[in-house]
C-alpha cells in the first residue's frame, strides 16, 4: 500500500519543506520508521544505501523539535 507523507502525521513546515524538494512518497524505511518516531518510541531501521534512512530519523526529530518550540513559546525557525 502507498501512502503520503500527509498520511504520516509530520508537522506542517516540514510537510511543506518536503513537497518543495519534490518528495511526495515515503520509502518503506520512511513508512514504518516515521511513526515510530514520533510515537517516541526507539528502532532500528536497515535498509541500502540510498533508501532514506536518515530521512525517516530526521524528519521525526525535526517535528518534534517543532512542536516543543510551539509548546514553549520559543522561536522556531523554518
């Protein structure tokens, strides 16, 4: 099955940061690891080289990085 980065769950910037560089769906890697992620939950993810790897590690901690600024009232830069 498919899905999009909307159906993920991601923060709205980095939604947005994600669809200007043209991506507009997860890898597998991107797809399992992602909500776990965000769910705060640990994983270990392997895949090739190539796959998005560090995507599904980096837009997680991004967004949540977003949502802490918001709930703290600190700047968040886009």
């Amino acid at each position: 099955m498919i899905m999009t980065f909307n159906e993920l769950k991601i923060t709205d910037p980095i939604l947005k940061a994600i669809g200007e560089k043209g991506y507009l769906t997860p890898t597998p890697i991107q797809q399992k690891g992602i909500p776990v992620a965000l769910d705060g939950r640990d994983m270990l993810g392997i895949a090739q080289t190539g796959t998005g790897k560090t995507a599904a590690f980096a837009i997680p901690v991004y967004g949540l990085y977003h949502l802490c600024c918001q709930k703290c009232g600190r700047i968040y830069h886009e």
